[in-house]
C-alpha cells in the first residue's frame, strides 16, 4: 500500500522508480512499514541496495529535468 499510495514517486516520468531514480523515497517507505527482504538466499538492507543507485540516481536527474522540461516547454 505504500508503494501505491506513494505514486508518483517523481513528477518528471523520466525519473518513475522509486529505487533507481528516487532511492530515498524506497528507503523512507521501506523504513516507515517495516518491510522485510524475501530473498532468503541473499537478503540485503534497504540502506545498501538504494545507496548503490544514489550516484545514477544523482547523474540521470539533471539530464532527465532537461528532457522533461524540453519537452513539456514544446508541448
């Protein structure tokens, strides 16, 4: 329901996951409900598995804002 009820996670739909585009939003959800990894082989925190999209996160923003405002300015 958190995922749901957080949509959309980036008013920009270049920008739509809330892992790799908006990890913080993922962590905040997954911290708030308490969310438990199923992968019973090789569970990860939540913490380490958004940090390691922060930096595409962080390179694909400036890029996808130029895009999105591009686009809707010709629109």
């Amino acid at each position: 329901m958190a995922y749901k009820d957080g949509q959309p996670f980036n008013e920009n739909h270049l920008r739509p996951c809330p892992m790799l585009e908006n990890p913080e939003k993922l962590k905040e959800m997954v911290h708030r409900t308490h969310a438990k990894s199923t992968d019973l082989q090789s569970s990860e925190s939540v913490d380490h598995l958004c940090d390691k999209c922060q930096s595409y996160a962080k390179n694909w923003q400036p890029i996808a804002d130029e895009l999105w405002q591009e686009y809707h300015k010709n629109s």
